[in-house]
C-alpha cells in the first residue's frame, strides 16, 4: 500500500513539473512572440487594453473647449472621436493621438485630429491626413518622427519648436514603403478603435 502511495505521489510530483514547464514554456512562447513583433514593427496597438476612463474624460473636456464655436454647427453624429495612448517623447507619459471620421472634420483631403499631452494640453492640430498614423523609431527634439498619409503620399513630419507641422501634404514625401519597424497609431479605419462622444 505505502508503496502504491509513493508511486501515486510521484506521479503527481513529475505532472506538476511537467505543467510548470508547461505554464514557462507558453509564457516564454507568447513574450517571444511579441518581443519579435515589436521589433518587427508588426506589433498591433489596436489590440491593447480597454481604454482608461480618465483618459477618455480628459480628451472630452479638451475636446468641447477646442471645439466650443464649432459645436452649435455640429450635428449629433459628428460629435465622436477616436483616441490612442502612445508615449511620443519616452516620458513614460502617454500623449494621445484624437481624431475624427465624419464629414465635419473630413474632407475629400483627409481628415483632421489633434496630438494632446498627457495634461490634455495641445501639442498640435492636424488636417489633411489618412489614418492611420506612424510613429518612427528616429525623433527630433526628444519626440519621434512621424509619417502621415496624404494625397495618397506618406509625409515625415519632425517636432521643431515643440511642435509638429499642422499641414501633413505640404511636408517631406517619403519614397516607397513605411519603414517595417515603425509603430501603426490611431487606425481608426480597422474598426477596433472604439468610438466616444464629446
């Protein structure tokens, strides 16, 4: 019997092991996986977490004072905005790209949205863009490069005086492919973004 015991114990001892190795070797398998796409720059923002409510109220209040004489022209449906969270300048603060995909603020050039602080505060409107977004791995004044789509051309636009160009098609056009390493922000065409009101 003691010996059956044992041989029961041990058992249970080597599947426990066996599961630990398991339990690393999944963790190890999905960390792998989005080390790899990360420096890929394959990495898919869209599918972070739900967004932070204290976020979405920030953007709102900055939102209905940016907005204040538009918003009597503006109809119900108008009044939304998508945003994403995304560390520009390596603060360890997200800033927040906004922006909008209605006939109010798009056009047959693109569309406009603004780049606010992690305060709310403004770092920049823009117009005239597709979404979505690129942030670079090269910066200038300690903020990433960003491309921009328009016209059906990507743009590079670099901070200068605290401020990236408002203007994306009047900038540098890039020749061929967004660089594969570079991070996709503010997708609002995929669908995954979700939508708030204002």
């Amino acid at each position: 019997m003691k010996n059956k015991i044992l041989i029961l114990i041990g058992i249970l001892i080597l599947n426990s092991c066996q599961n630990k190795n398991e339990s690393k070797n999944i963790v190890k398998s999905i960390i792998q996986d989005t080390l790899s796409k990360t420096i890929g720059g394959t990495a898919d923002l869209s599918d972070a977490p739900p967004r932070d409510d204290k976020a979405v109220e920030l953007i709102r209040k900055q939102l209905n004072v940016l907005l204040k004489k538009d918003l009597p022209a503006m109809s119900k449906d108008d009044r939304y905005f998508y945003y994403e969270a995304f560390d520009l300048n390596n603060d360890h603060k997200n800033e927040y790209f906004v922006g909008f995909s209605n006939s109010y603020f798009c056009g047959s050039g693109g569309c406009s949205g603004y780049i606010l602080n992690n305060d709310g505060s403004v770092i920049n409107k823009f117009t005239v863009t597709d979404f979505p977004i690129y942030a670079t791995t090269s910066s200038t004044e300690k903020f990433y490069d960003l491309i921009f789509e328009s016209g059906g051309k990507f743009h590079l636009l670099k901070m200068k005086s605290g401020k990236y160009p408002s203007n994306p098609s009047v900038q540098e056009v890039i020749n061929g492919e967004v660089p594969k390493e570079s991070t996709k922000v503010l997708d609002v065409n995929s669908k995954k973004l979700e939508k708030y009101s204002f």
